[in-house]
C-alpha cells in the first residue's frame, strides 16, 4: 500500500462529511427561517413563485 492510495481513498470521505455538513446546516436554516417567519409572508412567497414560473393559481 502506497502513501498515495491512502491520500485517494481519504478523499471521497471528506467529500462526503462536507456534503453532509452543508445538507444538514442548509436543512436546519431552513427550519429555523421557516419556524420563525409569519404564514402570510411564506404563503406569499410560494404565491409568487407559483406565478413566476407561470403555474395556473387563480
Ligand atoms: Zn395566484
């Protein structure tokens, strides 16, 4: 076993512990703007973007 195929094999693990990292941050924020947001303001953000993207609403 070669030091390089010890450094090629590590890499893919701190890929993927970053890419967790990122999800569960990304995840937790969203819980946190959501939770503290007023319903109105949420539901007109989704009313917008529903418009936005030219979806038939009303
Ligand atoms: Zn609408």
């Amino acid at each position: 076993m070669t030091p390089q195929t010890l450094t090629t094999s590590a890499l893919p693990q701190v890929r993927d512990a970053a890419g967790l990292t990122f999800a569960a941050l990304l995840g937790l924020g969203l819980l946190f703007v959501a939770s503290f947001s007023q319903a109105a303001v949420m539901h007109d953000m989704a009313h917008d973007q529903r418009h936005a993207l030219a979806f038939p609403c009303h």
